[in-house]
C-alpha cells in the first residue's frame, strides 16, 4: 500500500476559484504538497518565469477507458516489444527529462520529487523495451486509487510510447472504473483518443475515481 507522505506546511486553494489555467504560484515540490495538489485536481509545472506554478487546465485533456485508438501498427508494435511495470522509474523519468526534448520543464527537483513518490507508491513507470533488452520507451504518472495523473512519456523507436499507454490503459481497464488525465489536449493525444472536459466536470470525476481500488500491481 502507498505511504503517506509528510503533509505539507503549505494549502493549495480550490481550483474551482481560478480564472485561468493557473490557480497558484510558489509553495514547493515536497511529496506532501505535490500529492494535495493531484487530490485537488491540480499539477506542478514550471512557469516562464522560472517560478513553480500549480495548474488546473479550464479545458482538462482525459483518456476514456476503451477509447485509445488502436491501428494496426500499433496492434503490431504491441506485439514485438516487452513492457514492464515499476522496473526502471529512474530511467523513465530521465529519459522524458532530457534537454534536447523541446519544452522540458522536468528539473533535477522534479525527478527527485516524483521519484520519492514511486518510492512512496504512488507515482508509476510503463518501461518498453526492444527484444535486445534496451530501453526504447515509457511513461510516468502518479495513481491515487482510480486516478492516473499521466506526466510525461518518451520514445526512441516507432510506437514504443504508444505501447506504454496501451498497456497503461489495460491496467486502468483492469479495476473499478479508472480516470486517466493527460492535461491538455495535442494534436497526439487527439489522434489516440483524447477527449477535452470543464474544469467542473473534471472535478467532479476526479471525486468519483479517487477513492476506488487501485488498479496497479502492489496495491
């Protein structure tokens, strides 16, 4: 069962309060605080400026369960690679935090956070590996019981971040119901599946889901 971490010092306020993306800036990224901020429908993320900002997209990006799209290559990529689960979270979270990805907000205090949650129990990796036993793809999140809060994922050959979502949805498919967030909606995600909510209605799915089982192995 997933630990509890130190609660934090600090109080996110309610998302529903925010006019934009935005709904707070400063505070840390003590496990505590980061884990508040995902059982309030929030998410850290670096600003321009460099400062911490905790974020509610108004417009949430979401994953229905039996919605992925599947193609036939993918069907077939599914087949020629092997997928873990929780076996290489270090190697994950680097590799999606490299600086030559355009974009990158993963700081070094982001991969020692969100790797203090996986030793908590409650942050994930979906490794994909080539039949040489190399590290070709994967994902990371965090999952309180229903919730699997998607943050980064990574390729180095064909499909291979798509085979970890698949099997991420087969987990998720596997409990009570599962709620699978990708905060916002790209032209990526859109080809797989992915469908926009309100902020509101967002809330109000996170409430229904965070409470049920966890559907990852372990829990």
């Amino acid at each position: 069962m997933p630990v509890e971490p130190i609660p934090s010092i600090f109080d996110l306020p309610d998302p529903r309060l925010a006019e934009g993306d935005v709904v707070a800036v400063g505070g840390d990224l003590s496990p505590g605080l980061v884990l508040q901020a995902y059982r309030k429908g929030m998410f850290p993320m670096g600003l321009e400026d460099g400062h911490l900002g905790w974020w509610s997209p108004v417009e949430r990006a979401i994953l229905p369960l039996g919605g992925l799209n599947v193609s036939r290559s993918l069907r077939q990529s599914v087949r020629r690679f092997q997928v873990t689960v929780d076996e290489a979270f270090g190697d994950v979270i680097v590799s999606c935090a490299v600086p030559e990805r355009d974009g990158t907000w993963i700081t070094d205090e982001f991969i020692e956070t969100y790797t203090g949650l996986h030793e908590l129990g409650w942050a994930h990796s979906i490794e994909v590996w080539d039949s040489e036993g190399v590290l070709v793809g994967g994902l990371y999140g965090v999952n309180i019981g229903g919730l699997f809060a998607g943050e980064s994922m990574f390729h180095r050959a064909r499909d291979a971040s798509k085979v970890a979502l698949f099997h991420l949805m087969v987990i998720m498919s596997s409990g009570d119901g599962g709620l699978v967030d990708v905060q916002w909606k790209t032209p990526h995600l859109e080809s797989l599946g992915s469908v926009t909510v309100g902020r509101d209605r967002y809330l109000e799915l996170l409430e229904d889901h965070i409470d049920l089982p966890s559907p990852f192995p372990g829990h």
